[in-house]
C-alpha cells in the first residue's frame, strides 16, 4: 500500500512541472483528484490559489485562471487506507519579489519548528518557534493561523499547534507544520509538511 505523503509528494511533482498558465485553479483541483483516482487513492478537496487569492488562508478554489507571472499555492492530499496527508506548497514566478522573500521565511518557521520539536513539548510552545521567525522578520500580524495540527483518520484532528495550547506533543503523533504569511490583495504563502514524532525526534513524511 502507498504511503499517503509519499502520494502527496508524487502529485506536487506533477504539478510543478505542469502546463498551467491560463488553466484555471478549479481545472488543476480537478485534474489533480482525476490523478489520484487513477492510482486508487482517495482524493478530497483541495485549496488552489492563484495570485491574490492565496491571502485567504482557506481560499475557495475557483475560476481564477493561474498566470505564470503570479504565485500559485497548492494545498493538497489524499486518503490512503483511511489515513490522510496533507501538504502545501507555493511555485513562484521567475522574478520572486516579495512573495518569494516571504516563502523563504515561512520556510525557515518551519525549520525552526522541526528543529525544537520533542516529546513532551508543549504545542504553544512549538507554534511560538514558528511564531518568533515570522516577528523577527516583521510579519508577525500577517501570520494568522496556528502553526499545525494532527492529520490522521481525519484530516484536522489532535494535537493543534496553536497559541494557548499547553497540551504536550507526544511520541507518535502525526501532525502538520505549515506556517505562511498573508498580504491581503497581494500575495499568500504557506509551507507544509506531515511530521512524525519519534521518542528520539521528529520525521518529515514530505519529502517534494
């Protein structure tokens, strides 16, 4: 049986190496459950933003055509004998600007959370190490929802890394990083991975 991030990896791939300028984000979100069903994988719905639209965290993917010249975020995933993956990623346009200085720090979030995460941390503890690189780079109101949550049976489910949470990770739990930056009318970004959490640390299950 395939693993589910290992599926979820596969169909980021696919889409970086897509043809899509001028297709529209509801075309992709459907060519991608097609994709899935084709390798008997169960899809579900899929957050595709184009340009402005990724501002919105939980963007509804739509008639937007997808332009070269903007960024695209894909949120995305599938079911695979009753487990869920779940993972994002933004594909630039050539010439980066500020979306891509952007990327790059919620990238560096989510380093900064892989490197602190232990059993017995507490999540608020684990959302704040997102939290600091995002102040630091002055982003700080632009970073507008917890850090992760756990992905299993259900795609949202314990534990949530949020602000005010003092419940402690523990080993074996599998859960989400994905800090991201929003600039209304601008620009969304968002890095994602499945962690593993092992009693000597944690274990990317993403590896595009």
């Amino acid at each position: 049986m395939p693993a589910p991030g290992r599926e979820a990896d596969a169909a980021m791939a696919w889409v970086a190496g897509a043809e899509l300028d001028g297709r529209s984000e509801r075309w992709l979100a459907l060519e991608l459950q097609m994709r899935f069903l084709r390798r008997a994988v169960t899809p579900y719905d899929y957050v595709i933003a184009s340009g402005p639209n990724a501002a919105l965290p939980h963007h509804e993917t739509g008639d937007t055509p997808i332009r070269a010249e903007a960024p695209l975020l894909t949120d995305l995933g599938c079911v695979v004998g009753g487990y869920y993956s779940d993972m994002t990623r933004v594909h630039l346009p050539a010439e980066g600007g500020e979306a891509a200085e952007a990327y790059a720090i919620v990238r560096a979030a989510h380093d900064a959370v892989i490197a602190g995460l232990e059993p017995g941390l507490p999540c608020h503890e684990a959302d704040r190490l997102a939290r600091d690189v995002i102040e630091a780079a002055g982003y700080g109101e632009r970073f507008i929802h917890r850090t992760g949550h756990g992905v299993g049976l259900e795609v949202h489910e314990q534990p949530y890394l949020r602000p005010g949470n003092p419940a402690p990770l523990e080993a074996g739990h599998v859960f989400s990083v994905e800090p991201g930056i929003y600039v209304p009318g601008r620009f969304g970004v968002r890095y994602e991975n499945l962690v593993h959490l092992g009693a000597d640390g944690p274990e990317l299950l993403n590896a595009a």
